[in-house]
C-alpha cells in the first residue's frame, strides 16, 4: 500500500459520499418535467462524476484500519438511510408515472433507466456493505435492497460463493480471459442463482437441516420479492409492474456489468488435487479514482475488500502497481468500454497478460484457466 499519511476519520471526511443523495431530487425533476430532464440521472451518475475523476486524480491515502466504529458514524448513516429513501424514490416514481400522462414511452424509458441506475449502482452497492456486517437490522436493510431489483439471491451467492471460490472455475462472477460481456452477463444469470441454492443447501446440510427448513434464506428472499412485485402492483397495476421489472433489469444489468469488470480475467493459482492458492489482494482489480469511489463508497478498493470483507467502506485500503493490479479508468467508464468486447479486450488483455507474467511467470499454459478447465476446489 502507497506510503502515505493516515486520513483522519470524521464529519467532513465523510461529507463527499453524501453527494450520491444528489440522485434522489435529479429524478424527481426528471418525472416531474419530462423531456431531457429524465436523463439528468444518467448523466450525474455516468457523466459527472467521471469527469469529477479526471479533476480530481487518485486518491492513494488510506484511512487507519483501526479506526474504532464510534468514528464511522456519518459513513454507517449514509447507508441506513438509504433504504427508505430509496423506497420513497422507487415507489413513488411509479405511482406517479402510473398516474399522469405527460411522459411519452421514450421518456418513461430514460427516466426508469436512471432510476435502475440509482437502485443498480447505489441499492445493490450500498446492500454488499450492509450484508457483510455482523448487525442484523444492516443485514435486513440488504436484504430489503435486493428485494427492491428482484436479486435476493446475491446475497447468498456473494457470500457463500464468490468470497470462497473467487478466481477459480466454482464462481460464476470471476469473468474469464477473452470472455466477453454479452457472453458473461447470460451465463452469470444462469449460474448464480443455482450456485447460491447450493450453497445455501450445503450449508443446512451441515447443520443436519433440509433445504426446506424455514431457516433457509431463500425463503425469505421469495416472501420480499413477492411483496415488492405486489406493492409495484398495487400502486400502478399491471403498468407500474412493469416498470419495476424494467428498473431492476437495469440495476441487475448495472450489478453484472461491475461484477465482470472487478475480477476480469484474475484467477487463483492451482495448487493440484483441487487446492487453490488462498485469495490475495492481486486477484482483483483496484481503483484509486477518487469521485467514483464516493459514488461507488470505496467499492473499487476492491482488492482490500477481498482481503478484508467485513472491514467498513471507509477504511478499505489501496495499494500499490506491484501489490495490486489497477484499472486505467474508474468503474463507471469501464462498465461503458465493457459493453463493446473488442475496445474492452484491446484496452484490458495486455493488462491482464502483464499481470500473469509478473505474478505467475513460471506458468506457461493458461488454457486451463482461461477456459475454467481447472479442477474445482474442493
């Protein structure tokens, strides 16, 4: 990690990862006014605060990992009271685009676009931080979130799955070398929700319990889900539904499409007889760009939070070249460069090809990897 002084912790440390709230009233002006104003969610999310990182350059001080939870009250606020903002925010944008007429199909489109936007890229980001806290009201809240863009089961999945198996060929999310976004985004929604029921069935088999058992979360995923399909149902019919559905396609689209960039074509070495090495902060992309990181809270310090996943946004740390592969650009660009394979392969294979050489030179055949031949760990 960069040899940097210690951040204090505090009030006006925390004051720039409030700027995400912007969104809220950006959609409200967009439902309200029409026109362009229903892309001025897009535009704040994707625009601006990729041009706030070519301004503002890396961020490369950490916080004192150490700090004690007393101080991180304004960053854990931030993420509670998002739930029923996002809640108003979501709900009520269907409720009134179910009740007036001066928004044409185009405009209904961005608007609830941006607003996949807002429940993708904040909701599912802000539920990862709460699902891995030890507090059992943040881990409802995720859950809530998740429930909110019909995507429950990531919770188990990146749980039980991903932090376990991530870079080997048992987890769905780790993109493969040359494998493409429109070929990995499919796959993904096959293979997750299978992957986490498994999980989550070989853990109440461990317990002596049946899949059925009431203490399976997926249950509780289904009961969530079903309540937000009926409360979108109630507040705007068959109409309102399917604005819903169309808003958490994008957020689950917004979800994917950083999950492909995070770990693209990282993987872990094989040990032999199924074994892998353990995860290391070189399996994962980092980000220093410092607006996308108050959007994103911290999310692109991703290598510290593979070594550290309970550890909270604010004190994930970031690293150097050589402890930590780093990403040209801030997640919010590189999603748009990954949805066109051959900009994406020429800008990020040379990258990883640098990667394998510098940490894993004696390998000479990655077939096995790049195609998820391996064995899978056991």
């Amino acid at each position: 990690m960069p040899d940097q002084p210690r951040q204090t912790i505090g009030f006006a440390q925390a004051m720039p990862f409030w700027l995400t709230l912007g969104l809220v009233p950006l959609a409200l002006v967009g439902a309200t006014f029409g026109g362009w104003y229903t892309a001025l969610v897009p535009a704040y999310a994707i625009v601006i605060y990729s041009s706030l990182d070519a301004l503002t350059g890396l961020n490369e001080r950490n916080a004192d990992p150490e700090t004690p939870e007393s101080m991180l009250f304004w960053y854990q606020l931030l993420t509670l009271i998002w739930v029923p903002l996002q809640m108003v925010i979501l709900f009520g944008t269907i409720w009134y685009a179910s009740h007036t007429s001066h928004l044409s199909g185009l405009e209904l489109g961005v608007l609830f676009f941006g607003i996949g936007l807002i429940t993708g890229t904040v909701g599912i980001n802000y539920s990862h931080e709460l699902m891995h806290q030890k507090d059992k009201l943040e881990r409802w809240l995720a859950d809530i979130l998740l429930a909110s863009v019909l995507y429950s089961h990531f919770r188990s999945e990146h749980l039980r799955v991903h932090h376990i198996y991530v870079g080997t060929c048992r987890d769905p999310v780790t993109a493969r070398y040359n494998e493409g976004f429109h070929r990995f985004f499919p796959r993904v929604l096959r293979q997750s929700p299978v992957s986490a029921w498994r999980a989550e069935a070989a853990m109440l088999a461990r317990r002596g319990l049946p899949v059925w058992h009431k203490s399976n979360p997926f249950w509780r995923y289904a009961a969530l889900q079903t309540a937000m399909l009926a409360f979108a149902f109630a507040l705007g019919g068959w109409f309102g539904l399917g604005l819903f559905v169309y808003q958490a396609a994008i957020a689950i689209w917004q979800l994917e499409a950083v999950n492909y960039v995070e770990h693209y074509g990282l993987t872990r070495r094989h040990l032999g007889d199924g074994k892998y090495e353990h995860v290391k902060p070189h399996h994962s992309w980092n980000a220093s760009h410092t607006a996308s990181n108050w959007l994103l809270i911290n999310l692109q310090r991703h290598s510290d939070h593979h070594f550290k996943p309970d550890r909270r946004f604010p004190l994930l740390q970031t690293y150097r070249e050589d402890e930590a592969p780093q990403l040209p650009l801030g997640y919010p660009l590189m999603v748009f460069i990954a949805m066109n394979p051959l900009w994406w392969r020429r800008m990020m294979n040379p990258r990883v090809r640098a990667w394998r050489k510098f940490h894993y030179p004696d390998i000479t055949d990655w077939k096995p990897y790049n195609k998820a031949l391996n064995p899978p760990p056991r």
